[in-house]
C-alpha cells in the first residue's frame, strides 16, 4: 500500500515507443468508457503569469475506472518561448492514486504521456473518420514540433500510409526537420512548404502549432479530414462549415477554442456533430457532404489509461526508482 515509484522519462519513452499498438488501442478503449460514464473528468485549470501571458501550467484531475481504478492528476506547464532557446515548449508530471485508498502510488514524467494520448487521439480519430484509407492521398502537417512527431508516429502505427506529407511551419528550421523524420521513419515522399494555403489544399490537415487565435478563414472542402488537435487554428466560420467530432462536448467548448468561438458567434451546440466515441461505437456518422473536423480538447483520463499502462510495464521491467519511506506516517497511532 505505501509503494511509491518514480519513472524517469527515458524509461516512458521507451515503453510508449515499444508498443505503440497498445497505446492506441487504449485510446480508443478509454474515449468509450468515458462515454459510457466510467471516468470522471473535471475541467481543468489554468496558471497563468501576468508577466507571461502566452505561459500557463494546467492541472487535469480525472478518475478512470473499467479496467484501471486510479486516479491522479496531469501537472503541465507550456512555456512558447522554451522553443527560442531550443527546449521543448512542454514540460509535465503525472500522480497516480490508489482509489481504494487515495494514496498516491507513483509519480511519471508526463510530457511524453501527454504527446503519446494526443498524437494516438489524432491517428483514433483519422482512421475512424477516414475508413477508406490514405492511399491517393495526402497529408499536410500545420507545425512542425514534439507534438506534431509524435502524430505521424502515430498515424503510421495505425496504419495511415498516405501517398505523401506535406509540412508547413513558419520556422522552417523545425518543417526541415519533421521532413526529414518521415522520410527517414517511414520512407514516404515528404516536403517542406512555406505556403500555408498549399498545405490547406491537402486531403488530410494536421494542426499543430502554438498559435493563440485563429487565422485560417477559408472554409476546407467535402472530403477533407481536419485534425484540430492545437484548437485555436481555425476561423469559427470554418468551423461552421463542417461537421464536427469532438472527443467531450462539454470541455471543448471553452477556453475560446475554435469550437467555443463557434458557440459563441452562434448562441448554440447545433453544430456539433457527436463525439469521437460515437464515431467508435457507430452511433454517429458525418454525412459526408461537408468536411469533417476533429477537435480533442484533451482529457485528463486519457493520461491516466496511458500512465497506468506505462507504470504497469516499467514494473514488470524492474525499471522504476522505488522512494523507500516517501511516506512520513504509515499508521493512524
């Protein structure tokens, strides 16, 4: 009961990267039972620094029951300007709980858990909303960051093979490099484009960058498969012109994201398609009439499924760092 581990990041990563079939079915696993009521998932909360208007840490406590009964709490903070002096802009820690007991079982280096569930979020939601497949296609990347690595990692494991990828960036530096890493991981033709407008023709758009409002204001195409997994990309008119999936309805329509600004020009939900887990579970279908848009606000259960996972297996491997006596008392008297 007053077992407490430590997992270092190197050992996150490489349970995340050697397995990365799991993670994504745990995804799909967890948007279903949040559905169904089994989590509870409060809102989150925001930091925020007079003096750093664009830096925040946001705490996501959630409870995850099924198969996982933990609670806990995703502690992560983004710093943009991180990225000027070449550090990543995120930086997270994860606490599990006992939910027997609420006592806290163990702590994780979280930035890799947090682009983990995101980027299989992404992949869930491209294979649901894309059941024809890539092939003939292709797919632009809007950011060419950590978070925007770890979805075309984890599109190619869930089997999106598109016939080429475009990257957009504005510091072309960092599209250089996301070029270079499909071609060097999946072998796929990719290439850089300093046109925004070039990348936004492209079957399947992938965002994700920084930006803290919106810029894209022309409407995408029938057909097209929008991943707004940055969430402040987009225009609420172009919102308005697709259908929308939502991985919660609730969460996603706040904060001023490209949602929440499409409630607030219209007064209304109607625009809202259904949820990812709808999707999942052939409750909702797009009509496909009108492009389709994907918009994950994040849930903090999505940490806890892919924390619980990870924890499990560093065990296993005797590669966690026990903290003897974290505990001060152990007995009431």
């Amino acid at each position: 009961m007053f077992h407490f581990d430590v997992v270092a990041g190197g050992t996150v990563r490489e349970v995340l990267n050697g397995d990365r079939a799991e993670v994504l079915a745990l995804v799909s696993r967890t948007y279903r039972d949040h559905e169904a009521g089994e989590s509870v998932n409060p809102d989150s909360y925001f930091l925020r620094f007079p003096e750093k208007p664009d830096s925040r840490i946001i705490a996501l406590p959630a409870y995850l029951g099924g198969g996982v009964r933990l609670a806990g709490i995703k502690w992560i903070a983004g710093f943009p300007r991180n990225t000027e002096a070449g550090l990543p802009r995120a930086s997270a820690v994860l606490i599990l709980n006992d939910y027997e007991t609420g006592y806290p079982i163990a702590c994780l280096e979280a930035a890799n858990i947090s682009a983990a569930r995101t980027a299989a979020s992404a992949a869930v939601a491209a294979t649901a909303l894309r059941p024809a497949g890539f092939a003939g296609t292709r797919v632009a990347i809007v950011g060419g960051g950590v978070i925007a690595r770890n979805i075309t990692d984890y599109l190619a494991a869930a089997g999106c093979a598109p016939d080429a990828y475009l990257v957009h960036d504005l510091h072309e530096e960092s599209g250089q490099a996301l070029v270079a890493h499909l071609r060097d991981t999946q072998g796929r033709p990719a290439s850089f484009t300093a046109d925004l407008g070039t990348a936004l023709e492209a079957e399947t758009v992938v965002f994700a960058t920084t930006a803290p409002a919106p810029y894209v204001t022309r409407p995408f195409e029938p057909g097209q498969l929008v991943l707004n997994i940055s969430l402040r990309d987009l225009a609420p008119e172009v919102v308005l012109a697709a259908d929308n999936i939502l991985d919660d309805v609730d969460h996603c329509l706040k904060a001023n994201t490209s949602p929440h600004l499409a409630e607030q020009l219209t007064g209304s939900r109607e625009f809202v398609t259904g949820t990812l887990a709808g999707v999942l579970n052939g409750e909702v279908t797009p009509g496909g009439e009108r492009p389709v848009i994907f918009s994950p606000f994040g849930l903090g259960v999505l940490d806890l499924a892919v924390g619980a996972f990870v924890l499990e297996r560093a065990r296993a491997a005797g590669a966690t760092l026990a903290v003897p006596d974290f505990f001060g008392e152990t007995r009431r008297w």
